[in-house]
C-alpha cells in the first residue's frame, strides 16, 4: 500500500497508524514532495508555507 497523505500533522499521525497497522506492506511516500502541503500542491508545482523542522 503506497501513502500520499499531506504533510502536515494528520497526515503525520495517518501515515505512523498506517505504518504501525500494516508494517512493510505499507510505504509513506508523503517524503517524495516533502517540501509541499500535499501531492496535489506538489503536481502543480506550488511550494508549501509549510515550515521544515531545520527551519524552526
């Protein structure tokens, strides 16, 4: 199962529930546009106000 969920703290929480529930039969791939909001941002090329912790 391959996660797109956003990058925030839901999608955080999501992403740790689904990892704990079905281990390495899951894959968050939530890294692969790790500098935006979410997939659909990341398609459309809009980059995200989202902080990086190295930032904070």
């Amino acid at each position: 199962m391959h996660c797109y969920l956003d990058n925030d703290q839901a999608g955080t929480v999501a992403a740790h529930t689904i990892m704990d529930c079905y281990q390495n039969r899951a894959i968050n791939e939530s890294i692969r546009y790790a500098e935006y909001k979410d997939v659909n941002d990341y398609l459309i090329g809009r980059k995200s106000i989202i902080p990086h912790k190295e930032d904070v």
